[in-house]
C-alpha cells in the first residue's frame, strides 16, 4: 500500500526561515534560507513544517511521526517528501531598528535589514507539502484538518503565520493491477509526478481552528509617518509590522507594570551598549507574555496589520530642523515627511502558547494591555515615528476580548489592578481606565 497527501498551505503573512533578529553580520543583514539551485529563490525546508505538524499532532505525533528525538531510532512511518513553493513568492528587504531598552532610544548600530518573503495573494496555496507512507491516511487526515503551519522564526511578531487551504489524498493497493499500473506508468519526476498521481484524488474537509483571541481592536490612526513610499517593500506590501505593535505594547505595558508596583523586569543599567542586546529579565510575568532571549518564546502573538499602501495616498510636507543654539531655522536643515492620511488598522493578538506551570502569574498581563490601548486613544503615546511633534494619533474604533475576568468566591470579578474596572471592555470604557502615574504614587 502506498499513501500520498499533498497539503496546500496560503500564507496570512510574510515569513522568514533561518534568521535570528539577534545576529549581527557585517552588513547587519539577516538573510531567509534560499534555494540552492536559484539563489534569489526562497526554500522552505520540509523538516520545519513537519516539525509543526508533528507539535500540533500532540498524542498522536509518535503514531505518525515515529519516536521523538532521543528516544529509540525508528523510521518515520509518514515521509515528507519536500515542500514546492509558488513561484509568485518574493523575497524583500525590510529595515527594521533595534531599541535600547536602558535609553529607550533607537540603538547605535541598531539599523539592519532583514529578509522576508511575502505572500503571493493570487488565490492559491503559497506552497505544497508531500507527504507519503505505506499506511492509510486516516490518522494524519484527523490531524491535518485542525493544523495551522506556523513556517520560520519570528512567530510572535506576526512572521510565519499561514493556514491549510487544501488537502488531497489518494492511497494506491500494490496488490491492485490497476492501481500499480498507475504508479509505474507515470514517468514524471518528483512534485509533478505526484501531482499527476493525486489527480481526482479525495480532498479532506477541513475545519479551520482559528487560534484563541487575547484580543482585535480597529483603530483609526491620523498621520502615520511613512518610512519612503519609493520603497519597493513599501510599494509591495505595507505591514503595520506585529514586531513594532509589540514593541510599542511592550514598552507601555511594562511602564504601567512600574507605575502600578506589578512584577516586571527592572530597568536595564548602563550606558555603555551593554543595555542594547538586553530583550528582557526572562522571569516576570512581562516576558512569559512578550517573550525574551532567556525565557524564549512569549505566549502571544502580534499579528501583522494590513495597511493601505497606495503611494498616491501619501501625503508629502517639508520639515525644518531648528537649530536650537539659535532658536532660529537651521540653514540645509529642510526634510521631506511622508504621511499616511486617516486610515484604519486592525490590531489582532492571538495566544501562541499557554503558559507554562510554574510561570508567574500573568493575569494582569492583559488588563495592563487594555490600559495602553486607552493611552494609544488618549494621545499618551502614538503609532510610529515622529509621535512628538503629533503624528502616529490614534483612536480606538472598536474592541473585542477573547480574555474573560476571572470572578472570586463571591461572584464578584477579581479587580486585579486597582482603578482598572473588569470585564467586556468596549471604546467608552477604555476611555475611563485610570492609572496612576509614578508622580501621584
Ligand atoms: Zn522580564
């Protein structure tokens, strides 16, 4: 008996396989993992995938998968046979700045480039993944039709997020004339020929698991600094990136957290650059969420916002510095400034993880996270650069909680953070959220 399944996967996001956000080369460049035989190619091993794949099967995953790692060596019973990608996939350059959490300005040397490939948007599957076994499919289908394929690093900030679109299968009996012919007589070679073998295969029903929601909120945002509309990344694709909603939220959460006397990660000392790699204590309830170097993945995910990306749409000013000895206007000192006028962007915050036990509490986690939706609303702190001199403001449009308030023995919702009410949060209601600030504590 042999068994082939062809899995469709689209892309919801742009990905990038093999690059850490951390490592430095000399060009500050990380690069996504390319095609050997077509260097200007993106390549997505199929060992990630199974990897996810094999992580989502849960109890099933030895069944199909075979023994884990350090465990008795056994061949896998299911095969992957490799993964073939659209060729509309692309790979862009995205500069991306780094901040000194101690300073909490852009680090020196913080510039750097990174790849990311983008979805090719034209309605079907981003890539294919084969698979094939002497078994029947059963298992594997069971746990195909719930898998959502995390591809890359960067799954927190939105990168790699992508969904089946797409399963065939067929299972052809080596005692069945017929069905051997079939095999043998398909002189193709590698995807096309199993291609040619699924033709008129069965295709699974899938049932889309979309994962648990912290939170969406639509929010109108006036201004919106433009990095270069003549950017060909730009021009592609314009990502409200999920790294800069985490970095904002990250920021914001955590100056709640200090003004509130919450668990958090202390300020990082020191001037001299050691402060610039820091991305977290590892040990409060602030990095178990967002995530850090020492304590790995957090458990929520900032997705990516599509933004409108007409460059027709971008409005262009002319800025002049002042040179501040003077007080006057800097001779030479005239920029451009390119602005996005009102426009809407959905923030989307989904689980990635649970927490594990033995984690510290993060039960305030998210409540902090609706108090800097309200300063965002409030003018408090903006979307972008240049929010100092009043772009990036942003308004809450719309909001809906996947979080519940957890209730006491009485019945009565726990207030874990004092002045911050509990419950289905909506705009008016950020609006009240109150925190004290460290001048009034
Ligand atoms: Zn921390």
């Amino acid at each position: 008996m042999r068994t082939y399944v062809r899995v469709g996967i689209a892309l919801l996001s742009p990905f990038r396989i093999g690059g850490w956000l951390s490592h430095d080369d000399a060009a500050n460049q990380t690069r996504t993992v390319r095609d050997p035989a077509e260097e200007d190619r993106p390549f997505v091993p199929s060992t990630g995938l199974v990897g996810s794949l094999r992580a989502h099967a849960d109890d099933k995953a030895e069944e199909l998968f075979g023994p884990p790692r350090g465990g008795e060596l056994k061949a896998s019973p299911w095969w992957a046979l490799g993964v073939r990608l659209s060729d509309d996939l692309t790979i862009v350059q995205r500069g991306q700045t780094s901040i000194n959490r101690g300073r909490r300005v852009a680090a020196s040397r913080g510039y750097r480039t990174s790849d990311e490939v983008l979805p090719a948007e034209t309605g079907r599957p981003d890539l294919y993944l084969y698979l094939s076994s002497n078994r029947p499919p059963a298992t594997l289908l069971e746990v195909l039709a719930t898998w959502r394929p995390t591809i890359g690093a960067g799954i927190t900030s939105g990168l790699g997020d992508a969904e089946v679109v797409q399963v065939l299968y067929k299972t052809f009996e080596t005692t069945s004339p017929a069905d051997l012919l079939q095999l043998v007589q398909n002189g193709k070679a590698g995807p096309e020929r199993i291609d040619a073998l699924l033709a008129g295969a069965d295709e699974l029903e899938l049932v889309k698991q979309p994962p648990a929601l912290v939170l969406q909120a639509t929010l109108r945002v006036e201004d919106l600094l433009v990095a270069d509309r003549d950017d060909p990344a730009w021009r592609r694709a314009s990502l409200f990136h999920g790294s800069a909603w985490k970095g904002i939220l990250r920021s914001r959460v955590t100056y709640i957290a200090r003004c509130l006397g919450l668990p958090c990660c202390p300020v990082p000392q020191g001037d001299d650059g050691t402060a610039e790699d820091w991305t977290g204590c590892g040990a409060c309830p602030v990095c178990v969420v967002f995530g850090s170097a020492e304590s790995g993945q957090g458990c929520w995910a900032f997705s990516c916002s599509e933004q409108v990306h007409d460059p027709e749409t971008v409005r262009e000013r002319h800025r002049t510095a002042i040179d501040r000895f003077t007080g006057g206007y800097r001779s030479g000192a005239l920029f451009p400034e390119q602005t996005l006028p009102s426009h809407e962007l959905t923030l989307t915050v989904h689980w990635a993880r649970k927490p594990d036990l033995g984690e510290p509490d993060i039960s305030w986690v998210p409540r902090a996270l609706l108090r800097a939706l309200g300063d965002l609303n409030d003018g408090i702190i903006g979307l972008g650069g240049r929010t100092g001199s009043g772009l990036g403001r942003v308004s809450v449009r719309e909001l809906e909680l996947g979080v519940e308030a957890e209730h006491g023995p009485d019945g009565e919702p726990i207030c874990i953070i004092p002045g911050l009410p509990i419950g289905p949060a909506d705009t008016p209601l950020i609006n009240k959220l109150a925190v004290k600030e460290p001048a009034d504590a």
